[in-house]
C-alpha cells in the first residue's frame, strides 16, 4: 500500500526509531510501512494517523482492486 509516512514523519521531525518508540513497534517496521512492503493493522494506522495528526486516508493511499471501489 502506498502511503506518505516520510513525508509526515519528517515534517513531525521525527526519526524511524523515534516513531517506532511512540507507536511500540520496531525501527524495522516503521521501515517495511515506509517501502510499501508492510501494511499496518488497522489499529496500528489509527494511531500513526493520530500521531501525525490526521487521517488515515492522509496517510495512507489505498489502491483498490480493478473493479472495486
């Protein structure tokens, strides 16, 4: 899933293991969300949206399947 994670991590001035600390996740988590590799539970979106002070849908780019809406 393609999201803007760097992009709000950066303007929140925050690092990756600054942002795993707040969100109780590892460095190479925050890694595999930035590369796309990894999606976040649902739970775990919430709280990263509500760390940059937005929504999910901000953050977070969902690419339905042909078809879908």
């Amino acid at each position: 899933m393609e999201n803007k994670m760097v992009e709000y991590r950066k303007k929140f001035g925050l690092s990756q293991e600054k942002l795993a600390e707040k969100l109780g996740v590892s460095r190479q988590t925050i890694i595999s969300i930035e590369k796309g590799k990894y999606d976040p539970s649902l739970p775990l979106a919430f709280e990263i949206a509500k760390t940059f002070q937005t929504t999910i849908e901000h953050v977070f780019i969902h690419e339905g399947k042909e078809g879908e809406e």
